[in-house]
C-alpha cells in the first residue's frame, strides 16, 4: 500500500518541476562546489518560476 494516489501520467507540470527542484537543491546539498549541479538546479527553479508566473491568478 503507498500513500500516493497521484497518477503519473496526469502529474501537474508545476509540480513535477516542484520535485525536480527538491531533488537539485539535495544535489547541491551534496556537491556545493560543483558548477553544473549549480546551473542544473538554477535551469529547474528559472523554469518552475517562468511556469508558475504564467498560470492566471485564482479568483478571489
């Protein structure tokens, strides 16, 4: 039994880039002088916030 009952296929774009973040700031954690776990993470969170600054605004 998992406690997951989001559906791959269906995952939201946001947060896929949401978990691609966490998983490249881990890798800096890891390796914080290396350059290009450096651009890779800055690559994902440009990104996730180019993505998340296009979604319209939720009705108030």
């Amino acid at each position: 039994m998992t406690d997951s009952t989001e559906n791959t296929a269906t995952t939201d774009p946001a947060d896929a880039l949401k978990h691609a973040m966490i998983e490249q700031l881990m890798g800096i954690i890891g390796a914080p002088d290396d350059q290009g776990v450096a651009d890779a993470a800055d690559a994902v969170v440009r990104e996730l916030d180019a993505l998340l600054r296009a979604e319209p605004e939720p009705a108030a």
